[in-house]
C-alpha cells in the first residue's frame, strides 16, 4: 500500500504543474484581449508616440501601470505580436518573477512535506484563477506584494537573514504595488501592526524593504506632481466627482462561499499543533482582512476581488497543509485524495484541450493568437471585417460607458480612436446631476457641476478636430452604469455644440456587434453614407 501512495505523490508530482501550463495556454489562447488593458496597452502606445497623458489621453488611474505596459508596446512594435499577443506574453512573464521569489520564500516557511502541495497551488492561483483578469492592476499589485508580506514575516519571527541585493528588490516589489493600486497601502499597514503586536522584542520597522517600498512610493508620487501635473489638478477631481457611478452590488459577488472558506480556515487553524504555524496563518488572516476592506472602499469589480480572493485561496492551501502535517495520521488519506482531485483537474482540462485542439495547433504553428471567429466571437469578427472594409484610417467616435469598444477598435481593427476617453465614464453622474438632482447630495452636485464644462468640452473637442467618419451610439435600455430612461441621444440634444456636430450625420443600417447584451446604432457622415450594403468589398 505504501507503494501505491508513493506512485498516487510521483504522478501528482508530475501532472499538476503540467496541468496549470495547459490550463494557462487554454485561457491566453482562447480569451479574447481584456478590455481594460487592451485600452491601456493604446494610451500607452499614443503616450510613446507623443500625445500627452491625462489631457489628450484621460485615464483615471495613476501612470504607473503605462510604464509598465512600455516593454508589451515595445514587444509589438519589434515584432509581428499584436495588441493581445504582445500583451498577454509579456505579463505572463512579468508574473512570473514575482512568483518565483513567493516560491522561493516559501521554501522558508513551509515543512518540507508540505512545500509541493503549496508551490502548485500559487502556479494555479496566480496564472490560472485570474481567468480573463489576467494582468489587471489588482492582479499584478497583489503578486507583486507577496513577497515582501512573505519576507517581512521572516525576518521579524524567524530573525533569518536575507540577501541584501533580495531585500532591495522585494522593497521595489511592493513600491511598484502600492504605485499601481494606493488603495494596497492598507495591506502593509495591517502586515505591520501585526508583526508589532505579535513579536515586539523582535520588530525593526526601518529596515531594507520597507524603507525602499515607501521611498519608492513618495518618488513615485512626486514625479506625477513633476511630470503630470494635470493628473491632481483635473483627474483626480474628475474622478472624485464622477466614477462613483461605476461598480456592481455587492451582494453579485458570491462572498457567502467565501466567508465559509474563512470560517473553515478558522476551525482548522484551532486545531494546528504548531504555535508558530498558528502565527503563520493568523498572520495571513489578517493580510486577507486588510484586501477585504481595500475591496469595500474601491468601486467593486470582479478583478477588485482578485487580492481578497488570491490571498484566501493561498491561506485556505497553507492552512491545509499545516494541519495535515501536524496530524501524521491523515497524511496517506490526504495524499490519495489529492492525487484523485489532480486527475480529475486533468481529465477535465485534457477534454478542453482536445476539443480546441486545432485552433491551439494553429496558433502554435503561426505564433499568433486565433482569429475571434474561431474562439466563438463570430459576431466580433463580422463587424472588425466591416470596419476594416470601410474605415481604415479613419476615426470612429463611440458613445459608451464600458471600455470594451476602445479595446475592440484599437486591438482588432485598422480604423482610428477618436476619443480622449477609452470610455465616457463621467457621463452618468453628470446625466444624474442634470436630471435626477434630488436623488443627490447637494456636495455632490457641486462636486459634478465643477467638472461638467470639462468634460463636455473634451467631447466636443474630439468631435471637431477628429471629424469622425461614423458615430456609434450605445441604446441599450438603459447603458451601462445609468439610471433607467437615459439616453445618449437625448444627452447630445442638451448640449449645443454638440447636437450642431451631430446633425452632420445620418442614421444607417450597419450593424454593430460587439456586446452580446449591448444594442448600438451607427451614424455615417451625410457627406460620405455608407451601408450595411457596403459592409463588403
């Protein structure tokens, strides 16, 4: 029997590493680009090339993240990548360093029977939990903040010396992180208020990764006050006043099956042997409190949860197998149990692979990510084939609250975005301060009313100095992120400048098809109509 566990360890071993690099082709592969990042890999692209950042190109967040989609542009401009190839290769990479420091600190912590089972699940929630959030902002501050939570705790409980040069670079590490989300700075702070509490004898907080994590945040915050300035002066306003409108309920996130996977970790932290494995987990709980609460005061997205949930998958599989090393005689059953799970994840994903097999063959053979018909987006494929066929090289102006459109024209299309906005996100609190004025407060209503000139100005200005050659609408009932009744055209109407520009164009019967829950309509210049007709050459 003792031969048929080892085998049961060997082949879970082997098989769950490769299953994480199948999983992890599958989802590069076979989704399309991420809208957000898709928008971001194009500013970031028009920021090189010359248009100046936060007033020809509006992006809400800090540019933190532009630099580090640079080397993904640079990738795509050497070489024949496109916008979702160059992106999707280059932070797979990026992910990769960060994840190997968390491995190799966690060689530190972890019993060595249990180090296997611990280093497969950060492959597996690292690259493959975060699905089509791959490479998010979220995404990449939480990865990158890890081992600096993992060294900090080492070096406070365990006193173990590290590698200087190491140390630098895991400060560096977290500075990045909290430049990509502020929001993050809670989850340091909690780290340390714990560490205090916990080990007073031993706390040093002025030491090599904390000094350079903060020193690299204040350098990074005062060269935004150098070299974007407009980014406090006008962004931060307008994104106080307005992106408040943005975010899902809470209740859409299925945090009860989360709150039971704390509970368990609770339960069976109780019952851990090991009083510095206890500290170990505790330690982790309150890092998972502190991603929670940065969660709740953010505008809840799925890939907001990202942090909460990474940092509770790697405590639910750490506490697991802590517990089942401190109780030696379940450790066969566990091995057996887990060895079963393993063959299941491989059976069910060698299904996947098999069934997409010639698209994956035909990607791998031309180094090149599938065209959207043959990963089920037929519909996308039609309209990027129409826009090719009629407006390449020339602008296209969308009026929509999602940021999917920008990354759909500017990652699988040869025609020209035209607005300074990769999504008109103002617009819904400023529609609600125009026509809903009792359902907000009176601060919030000066708050929209200081930033509305701007806002429609930008518009306007995008709408005459581009001259785009179609107009798109979103008329779903109501877009996005809307009180119910709103309607773009009805927004147009109430401003001047704006209608005058529209009334150059007419109403045609294209179609557009780029949301499977979206309905939009197309208006052509009057001077230059063109048809569903003409949709091919």
């Amino acid at each position: 029997m003792q031969k048929v566990y080892q085998t049961f360890l060997g082949l879970l071993s082997f098989f769950l590493p490769i299953t994480c690099l199948i999983l992890f082709i599958l989802i590069t592969i076979l989704l399309r680009i991420n809208g957000d990042l898709g928008w971001l890999f194009y500013i970031t692209r028009e920021w090189l090339a010359g248009k100046e950042l936060y007033t020809q190109l509006i992006e809400v967040n800090p540019p933190m993240i532009i630099y580090l989609m640079a080397p993904a542009v640079w990738l795509a401009n050497m070489t024949d990548f496109s916008a979702a190839g160059a992106t999707k290769i280059y932070f797979s990479l990026f992910v990769l360093i960060p994840t190997i420091a968390h491995i190799n600190l966690s060689r530190l912590v972890l019993p060595e029977k249990t180090r296997n089972v611990y280093i497969y699940a950060v492959i597996f929630i690292t690259f493959v939990v975060p699905f089509y959030d791959f490479g998010q902002r979220d995404h990449l501050a939480i990865i990158l903040l890890i081992p600096y939570l993992f060294v900090r705790y080492l070096k406070v409980s365990s006193q173990i010396k590290i590698n200087s040069f190491k140390l630098f670079l895991y400060g560096v590490f977290a500075g990045i992180a909290l430049c990509l989300k502020p929001y993050f700075i809670i989850i340091p702070f909690f780290s340390e208020c714990f560490l205090l509490y916990q080990f007073r004898k031993e706390y040093r907080l002025v030491t090599i990764e904390p000094v350079t994590a903060v020193l690299f945040f204040c350098g990074f915050i005062t060269s935004i006050f150098i070299f974007h300035p407009q980014y406090f002066s006008q962004i931060v306003p307008l994104a106080l006043a307005t992106y408040w409108t943005y975010g899902k309920p809470i209740s859409s996130f299925g945090l009860p099956y989360y709150a039971l996977m704390v509970m368990l970790i609770f339960i069976v932290a109780r019952y851990l042997t090991s009083k510095k494995h206890r500290e170990l987990v505790m330690y982790f709980n309150i890092i998972l409190l502190a991603s929670f609460l940065s969660f709740l005061i953010q505008s809840h997205y799925s890939y907001q949860l990202l942090p909460f949930k990474t940092i509770l998958f790697l405590n639910f599989t750490l506490t697991t197998c802590l517990y089942v090393h401190d109780k030696a005689e379940i450790k066969k059953s566990m091995i057996l149990i887990s060895a079963l799970a393993c063959y299941l994840l491989v059976f069910s994903t060698g299904h996947i692979f098999y069934d997409q097999r010639g698209v994956i063959q035909k990607s791998m053979t031309n180094i090149e990510l599938p065209k959207l018909s043959d990963i089920g987006y037929k519909g996308l494929d039609h309209t990027a084939e129409m826009i090719n066929n009629n407006f390449t090289g020339k602008n296209i102006y969308i009026f929509s609250t999602n940021v999917w459109p920008s990354a759909f024209i500017t990652s699988y299309t040869r025609a020209i975005w035209s607005s300074s906005f990769g999504a008109l996100w103002p617009i819904p609190a400023i529609a609600m301060a125009r026509n809903d004025r009792g359902s907000l407060s009176e601060e919030n209503v000066k708050k929209i009313d200081a930033v509305t000139n701007y806002v429609v100005n930008i518009i306007n200005h995008d709408l005459t100095i581009n001259d785009p050659a179609i107009i798109v609408i979103d008329v779903t009932e109501p877009p996005s992120y809307f009180y119910d009744g709103f309607e773009f055209e009805t927004f147009i109407s109430q401003n001047k400048k704006m209608s005058d520009i529209f009334k150059q164009y007419q109403l045609t019967d294209i179609k557009f098809s780029i949301h499977k829950d979206k309905k939009y309509k197309v208006y052509t210049k009057k001077s230059n109509p063109v048809h569903a007709s003409s949709d091919k050459k």
